[in-house]
C-alpha cells in the first residue's frame, strides 16, 4: 500500500521547460531526466547534443513569442517551468527593450495558460527585485527600493516583479506556482556574469576588473545545490504558492571572490580597479552597482530540508574541473 502510494505522487511527470539550453535550464531539464521524467524543452539556442539523445527529451527550436506552440506544451504537460530570459545585468543598459519585452510579455502569456489549464508554474526571479533596498537580509516579504523608471537599469527588476504581481493575481486559487528568487547562482555553463568572467580570463591569465573598489558583497549558491532545492519543492504534492528566495547567506566581496579564483585556478592574473573615467561613464549610462546582496532564507529552510554541500572554495573547485 505504502509503495502504492509512492508510486501514485512520485510517478513519471511531463515537464515543459523553457529556456532549456540556458544555465539553469539546462542543468534542471538534466536532473529531470535522471529522475525519469519526460521534458519538453523550448529554447531559440541549439548547442547541447548529448541531452537530445535521450528519449525522454522532446527539444523544440523555438522562441517563446510562439504562443501557439507554448500554450500547447502548457496544455500538454503536468507543469510548466518558465526559465527563458535574460541574465546578463550589461543587457539591461543596451537592450532595454528586449528585457522588458522578452520578461513579460511570454511570461504573461504562461501565466494566462497556466490559469485557463490549471497548470502548475515554476517561475525564476530575482534578488534584483529587491533594488537597492538596504533591508538586509532580504525577507520576501520586505520592501523594494527602485530608482527612477527613467534609469535604464531597473528594468529587469521592474518587469520580473510584473510577472510576480501577475503570478499572485492569476494563479493563486487556479493553480499551484512558487516563484524562485535567485541570488547569484553559478557553475558550469553559466556565461556572462562574474564568477563565469572573472574564471574565463583567469584561466587566461588575462585581468580581473572589478567595479569601484570591489567592497561590493554578494553571495553564491553553486548550481547543483540550486537544482537539489528545486527538486525537493518539484516532488511535493503540490506547490507552495510563494516566492521563496534560493541562495546562499554567507557573503563574499567582489575583491575577494577574485583573490580566490586567482589563487584556486594558479593564476597570473591581476586584478585591476576600472577607472575613474570608465566608472563615469557607466554611472552616466545608468549602471548603479548595490553594495550588499544578502537572502533571507528563513522561508526556505521551512519548507526544504535540504542544505548547500558546496560552499563557495568548493563549488568554484568544481566549476574549474568542468572547464580546464
Ligand atoms: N543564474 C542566476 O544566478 C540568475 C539570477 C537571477 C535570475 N535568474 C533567472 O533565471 C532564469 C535562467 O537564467 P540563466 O542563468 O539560466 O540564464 P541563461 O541566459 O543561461 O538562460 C536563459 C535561456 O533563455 C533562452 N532564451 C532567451 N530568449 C528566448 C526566447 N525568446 N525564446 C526561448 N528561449 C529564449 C536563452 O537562449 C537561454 O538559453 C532567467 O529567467 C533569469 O532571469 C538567474
């Protein structure tokens, strides 16, 4: 009766993935699979061959903006995981209109079909929903501190907090959901943002920019820790219907998260303060950079039982091994 009852709410499960040759995309629709699962995964990019071998893995090349396509795989699977976006934060200051554009639009369109098929909803946010707020730790709960909607860079938090606002006004009675907050997830396969450039030019002996003085601190979750906590909150009968923040709460200043990369990977590389004229020229651009990006992970810990194994001379280990 008991393995009834484990086969009944553990049984294989469609899942459709979008963004699924991304970072976290990719690693996820991976795990998933291990686990037996059958994923239907959606990506305009095309570069990993060995996933598409395996017979559960159904791939589409396809943009979100095909709202035919994406409202039949909402339809078709048990839960629909929407990953597709934008990561890189220099996107925000040159494409503006393709964040705002790709982060709502689509993901508005999956929280409508998400509604009308009572389908569940993993949605990826972001620690940039708190803007510069000085409330660290950062409660889910607590308040956002934004500028002007005339600076280009809030445009990223602005329109996933949207999607967040939809998520809660939609889906609430109609669907299970929860909404994942990521503070700086990292590993292999991850392209364009610090621990990915910073381990790139090191292996290259090539320098280290930092920000300002590098004082700036933030905090690192290594991906396979990421996707173990997303699949304890997958297996359970049924969503929470939060927004939880998924990260790591110990914090490391940019400075020093160079001085560790350069010394793990035996470097030659220096790590160089950009200059005042470049820093000018940022700041007129719009770029603001937060000083202290901490995750409350109170909520978290309630609800998995999980804890990171790797912390960040580890998991940066690991992420060296994967690309030597
Ligand atoms: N990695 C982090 O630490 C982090 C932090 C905060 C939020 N997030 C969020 O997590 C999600 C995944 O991030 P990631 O780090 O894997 O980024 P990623 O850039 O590696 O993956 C995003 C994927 O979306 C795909 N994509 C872009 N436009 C598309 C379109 N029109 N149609 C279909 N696919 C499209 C890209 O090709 C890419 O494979 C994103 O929504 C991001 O905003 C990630």
């Amino acid at each position: 009766m008991l393995i009834w009852w484990k086969d009944y709410f553990m049984r294989t499960k469609k899942i459709f993935v979008t963004g699924a040759m991304g970072f976290i995309g990719l690693h996820w629709c991976k795990k998933l699979l291990s686990e037996g699962h059958k994923v239907y995964g959606l990506d305009i990019k095309n570069h990993n061959t060995e996933i598409k071998k395996n017979k559960n893995f159904f791939f589409f090349r396809e943009s979100v903006f095909n709202y035919d396509l994406v409202k039949r795989l909402v339809k078709k699977t048990d839960i629909t995981c929407h990953f597709a976006g934008i990561a890189s934060p220099k996107e925000y200051l040159i494409n503006t209109t393709k964040v705002i554009n790709l982060t709502v639009n689509p993901s508005l369109k999956i929280v409508d079909y998400c509604k009308k098929y009572k389908k569940k909803l993993f949605f990826t946010s972001t620690s940039e929903i708190y803007g510069k707020s000085k409330e660290v730790p950062f409660l889910e709960e607590g308040n956002r501190l934004l500028g002007s909607t005339s600076v280009k860079r809030w445009c990223y938090s602005t329109s996933k907090a949207l999607v967040e606002h939809s998520i809660f006004a939609n889906l609430k009675k109609k669907s299970s959901f929860v909404i994942f907050r990521l503070f700086n997830v990292y590993g292999p396969g991850l392209e364009g943002r610090v621990v990915d450039i910073f381990i790139k030019n090191a292996i290259k002996n090539k320098n280290l920019n930092i920000f300002g003085n590098g004082s700036q601190k933030r905090c690192f979750l290594y991906i396979d820790d990421c996707i173990e906590i997303f699949y304890e909150i997958f297996k359970k009968k049924s969503l929470p219907n939060e927004v939880i923040n998924i990260g790591n709460n110990v914090s490391t200043s940019v400075q020093n998260l160079a001085k560790k990369i350069i010394k793990i990977s035996n470097s030659n590389s220096k790590i160089v303060r950009q200059s005042k004229r470049k820093i000018s020229q940022m700041k007129s651009k719009g770029y603001e950079d937060i000083l202290l990006r901490v995750p409350s992970l109170q909520k978290l810990h309630k609800m998995v039982s999980y804890r990171p194994k790797y912390n960040l001379q580890n998991g940066l280990k690991k992420y060296l091994n994967s690309i030597k």
